[in-house]
C-alpha cells in the first residue's frame, strides 16, 4: 500500500516549475590572477531543497525540508556561464511547495587548503531564479 501511495505521490501533476538555472560567474583582477598563478580552481556547490507539501511522507531534514539533491561543478577560475538544475527532472518537486536552491562558490583548496574567494551567493525559488541570468561576482577574501 505503501509503494502505492508514493507511486501516485511521485506521478501526480505539479505546476510548471523551471528549475534550470543560469549563473553568470565573474573573478575580479586579483582574485583571477592568484588562482590562475596558483592552479587553483573553483568550486560551484549548488543545494536543493524545498518544503513539503500537506501529505507528504518522504523524509525530511532536521530543519523540515525535503532534500532534492545537489549539483557540484569544478571549474577554471575564469568569467564563465554554467546552466545548473538539470538533476532536479527526476527528483519529486510535486512534494514540494516550491523547488529552491542555494549556491555557493569557493576556492576548491587543490593548492591552498583555505578558501580564498568572497564570491555572492544565489538563493531563493527555481522558478523566479530561472527568469534571468543570476550574477555571482567573486573577490579575494580580505580583498
């Protein structure tokens, strides 16, 4: 009965939900510079998540949102555009109220152990973020 009831949970129709995201990376001069010089790279951790909807019994994390998964990208510490959400088509966004997202970007300490970057942040809806590009602009830590 169980397997019947997630069954119908996981196929029932949801609102149109966008959950690709474009993200628009910059690095000021500095920050560029060292990293490049370094070898290092950077790290862009992408979270999702949302509350659950009424009659939902998937497990739930400390804080009462239900886990969609995450993407993680390592790239070359250059302006770049990367697309991001594309894990979210299996996951079960009809139970939740609304997919959301966090991304954070670092350093990925390949050559220095501490994080080097004071990069912005996305967070918020999949559905609002994906109307346009999200900008992330990174600076040295301390810069």
């Amino acid at each position: 009965m169980k397997a019947l009831i997630l069954t119908a949970l996981l196929a029932t129709p949801v609102m149109a939900q966008e959950t690709s995201l474009t993200l628009h990376i910059t690095f000021d001069a500095a920050s560029a510079t060292k990293l490049q010089e370094a070898g290092e790279m950077v790290v862009v951790s992408s979270y999702f998540w949302g509350d659950p909807v009424p009659g939902n019994f998937l497990p739930v994390n400390e804080m009462g949102q239900l886990y969609l998964g995450g993407e993680e990208a390592t790239v070359w510490p250059h302006e770049q555009t990367l697309t991001i959400g594309g894990s979210l088509g299996g996951a079960p966004i009809g139970n939740v109220a609304a997919p959301m997202v966090n991304v954070n970007v670092y350093s990925a300490r390949i050559t220095d152990e501490n994080n080097l970057l004071d990069c912005g942040i996305v967070d918020g809806p999949t559905d609002a973020l994906s109307k346009s590009t999200q900008e992330i602009a990174c600076k040295l830590i301390g810069g």
